[in-house]
C-alpha cells in the first residue's frame, strides 16, 4: 500500500467499488466492474438480481447471469 498524501484517495477508490460496481438508471442496470458480486432490483415491480462469477483478471471471462420472478423488459450495458 502506497503512503503519503495519495493513500487515503486510494483507500477512497477501494471503499466505492461496492457502491460502483452496479449502476441503475430507470429503465436499466449498467455493469461498471467486474467483481464477483450480486445485485437485486425490481423492474416495472418484478424482482430480479443479476450475479456475476468471475475471477478476472486471473482469467479473461467473466459470466453474467440474470434471474427474474416473470417476464420483463429493462436495458442491460457492460462497460467491456
């Protein structure tokens, strides 16, 4: 770990991977990082969660997996 002035800006970045690797618009959900990790929402009142398995950067892939209680539509982006 660095230290001097640059420290507590890296803790900053390290401590907002959990509220950045998801980001939710109205109509959507955006993939910002790869991490694993779980989100749920709901989409026009149904629930949903979105799980990603990865171990990137060890490996090159990363899977994406979308679960929802009923049929729905909403946007999906990955910043890839």
């Amino acid at each position: 770990m660095t230290s001097g002035p640059a420290a507590p800006a890296q803790l900053q970045v390290v401590a907002d991977y959990a509220i950045s690797t998801y980001l939710r618009s109205e109509d959507g959900i955006f993939v910002n990082l790869f991490t694993p990790s779980e989100v749920s929402w709901k989409v026009q009142g149904v629930p949903a969660k979105l799980i990603q398995t990865t171990t990137y950067p060890e490996s090159d892939s990363s899977e994406l997996r979308v679960e929802v209680a009923a049929p729905c539509g909403f946007t999906f982006t990955a910043n890839i």
